[in-house]
C-alpha cells in the first residue's frame, strides 16, 4: 500500500501513456476517421465508395469528384440503393466532418462492413488539393 501512496504520480503517468497507446486502436474498432490519403487509397486500391451526407444544395456548390451525394436525412431510405455492396469501404463526408460522423452510426446500422469518415471533410480534400466539381 505504501509503494501506491509514494508513486501515485507515476502510476497515473502509465495509466495515462497507455491510454494514449490504445486510443488509436479503439478509434480503429468504431470505423474512425480516415486522413485523406488514406481515403484515396481506399478509393483506388479497394474501390471505396465515396458518399457525401451533405444536403443537396450544399452538394450542388461543390463536391468530391466521383461522390455520390446521399443527404443525411435520406441516408437510411437510400444508401441501400445508392451503394448495394455493404463490403466495399464506404467513405462518408460532408463539409467539415459532423455531419458524417452522425452518417457513421446509420451506415454501421445498415449493415455495411467498412464505413469510415474523412477527417476534415470537403475541406481537408480541398487543402490536399483534390478534385472538387463546383457549380458553373
């Protein structure tokens, strides 16, 4: 007992280090999110599905190239529609990355193996200078 009382401040300093080791592990077990590099290999290597949750105005005004625009509020009627097989990886965005985090849930709901978001969203994809579609 007195080993715990004299090195207290050491034994919090591992709990907290070995935290900080599993976080990662424990994002990667609830889909987390995906950097933008990772996403294109998905995309390229995998044939990962790209599903923007924005509305559909938002979507109009500018978009990942080759993402097909689910809206949020449609995602649970369509998705299934939109993307058939629940295997591939399934890269949900949207403008900044909240919206697609709440898209997370419903697509893991739906069954889909491999759903994961794109950290930053459409921003991030724009600052790694990736294909945008813009309204003309």
């Amino acid at each position: 007992m007195n080993f715990l009382v004299n090195n207290w401040l050491v034994i919090l300093v591992a709990l907290a280090s070995g935290g900080m080791l599993l976080w990662p592990m424990i994002q990667g077990l609830r889909g987390g999110s995906l950097s933008v590099t990772d996403a294109v290999q998905l995309i390229n290597r995998e044939k990962g599905v790209l599903v923007d949750v924005s509305d559909a105005d938002e979507y109009a005004k500018a978009h990942a190239r080759g993402a097909k625009n689910v809206p949020l509020a449609d995602l649970e009627a369509r998705l299934q529609t939109i993307v058939k097989n629940k295997g591939v990886p399934l890269i949900l965005l949207c403008s900044n990355g909240v919206r697609a985090n709440r898209a997370l849930a419903t697509a893991k709901k739906l069954g889909y193996q491999q759903p994961q978001t794109l950290s930053g969203g459409l921003k991030a994809w724009r600052e790694a200078n990736l294909p945008v579609e813009t309204a003309a």
